[in-house]
C-alpha cells in the first residue's frame, strides 16, 4: 500500500491509471481561469455565491472535475459533459468507462476514478478533542469505541478520522452513503497504526476499503469494487499540465 502521494505534472501517468486518486490543492482564490471551465449552469450557481465563502470552494472544486476529465477523455475541460445520476453521484459522458467520486476538506480537494467499477473517496479533518466523544456516539458502534478508548489520546483523533472516512468512502461507492446507519459498519484499525486493517458491512464482501496516504490533519479513504490492487495516488504539483490552473 502506497504511503506517500506522487507529485504529478504530466498527463500520461494519470490517463494510463486504472484506479486513483488526484489530490488537488483550493487554497487560493477562484479566478477567471476556472471559470472559463464550469458549465452555464455552473457559473448560474456561482455567480449566486459570489461573496460568500463557499464561492472560491465551489468554483475551483468544478473547474478540477472538469479539467481532470478533459485531461482522461483526450479533450478541452469546456466540451466535458457530467450529469447526476440515480443514486446522487455524477458520471461523465466523455468517459463511459469511468466511475469518479471525490470529496473536499480545508484546502484540498481529492477526486478518485476507476475503470473497473464503481469508487468512493473521502476526506475529512481531525476532529479536535473536544468533539470527539459526541462524534463517536453518534457515528462508530460499541466495538470501534473500545478500540479508540485503548489509544492514547493523541492518537485518537487520527483514528476516528480513519474510521469515519472508511465508511463514507464505501457508502459513497456503493451508493447509499452511510445508511441506514454508519453503526452497521465495522472499520478495524491496525495495532501500530491509524489506518483500516478490515473492514465489514452489508454489501461488503464484493468492495475494498483502504486508508489513503496521510494528509497533514486530514484522513482519507479510498473503497472500490472488487480485490485489493494496485492504487496511484497522485499529488497535483507545480509545473506541466496544472501550473496553468491551481499554482
């Protein structure tokens, strides 16, 4: 399993992948660049949001999509086309062959895609210390709870994370989000680690779960269909193919 995110400035690696993940940094403010890439309904939407602290977020996440599939199809990100599907997700009609998810936290955005099968990818901040004992009430079963209880308290914000963001990673992948309760869930951490060694639910057996390499203050998880396999994780860097757009 992967440990780190490989800093990518060209196309070839990302277009010859079958299953991966793009992390992709929001920090900086929208701008005309990423605009000119969202759909007319898209800009409708961010023209309401315009002075708000959601535009930026909204419009630079769109633009990513779109420029990370016209970079897949062969194609200008303008000509993307996506639709929602039946069960809240989007798909691409560029690329029929591909299934995306992504998810956005602080300032990264992440979007994974496979060629064999539905994907589902999450990211979510540590919850401070103060949170936690309501989110694990509310989100992990008794035997989670125990788990967290025997790390140390340092390690328990991690750990949470890790196991949050493994079941809205495996709702997201086989459409039904965390219902009807994150509870009917099991995520197993490692002895030494904050990271998913197991994991169980209904509709699981057919699915991995897996925590991604570490975000400073951030968990991931990646679940996709079928057995454990080889996973790219990618870091959008400076230069090539993304220096026109995020940096």
């Amino acid at each position: 399993m992967p440990t780190t995110w490989l800093e990518n400035t060209a196309a070839d690696p990302l277009i010859a992948a079958e299953l991966a993940v793009l992390r992709v940094p929001l920090s900086s403010a929208a701008t005309e660049a990423d605009l000119i890439h969202l759909s007319a309904e898209d800009r409708e939407t961010a023209k309401k949001l315009e002075g708000t602290p959601r535009h930026p977020m909204f419009v630079r996440t769109r633009a990513a999509l779109r420029i990370i599939a016209g970079t897949l199809a062969g194609t200008n990100p303008q000509n993307i086309q996506t639709e929602k599907d039946q069960k809240g997700g989007f798909r691409i009609n560029d690329l029929s062959s591909h299934s995306f998810s992504l998810s956005h936290a602080g300032d990264w955005l992440v979007v994974a895609w496979s060629t064999s099968g539905p994907v589902g990818v999450d990211l979510e901040p540590f919850p401070t210390y103060a949170r936690l004992p309501a989110l694990i009430g509310e989100c992990l079963n008794p035997d989670e709870a125990r788990a967290i209880d025997r790390l140390t308290r340092d390690k328990r914000p991690k750990a949470f994370a890790a196991m949050w963001t493994a079941k809205e990673a495996f709702g997201k992948a086989i459409g039904t989000g965390v219902m009807p309760s994150p509870k009917l869930m099991y995520a197993q951490l490692d002895d030494t680690s904050a990271r998913v060694a197991s994991f169980s639910a209904p509709g699981s057996l057919d699915f991995t779960v897996e925590t991604a390499p570490e975000i400073e203050g951030h968990g991931c998880a990646l679940s996709y269909q079928g057995a454990p396999r080889e996973v790219h994780y990618f870091l959008a860097a400076p230069g090539g193919i993304w220096s026109a757009h995020w940096f």
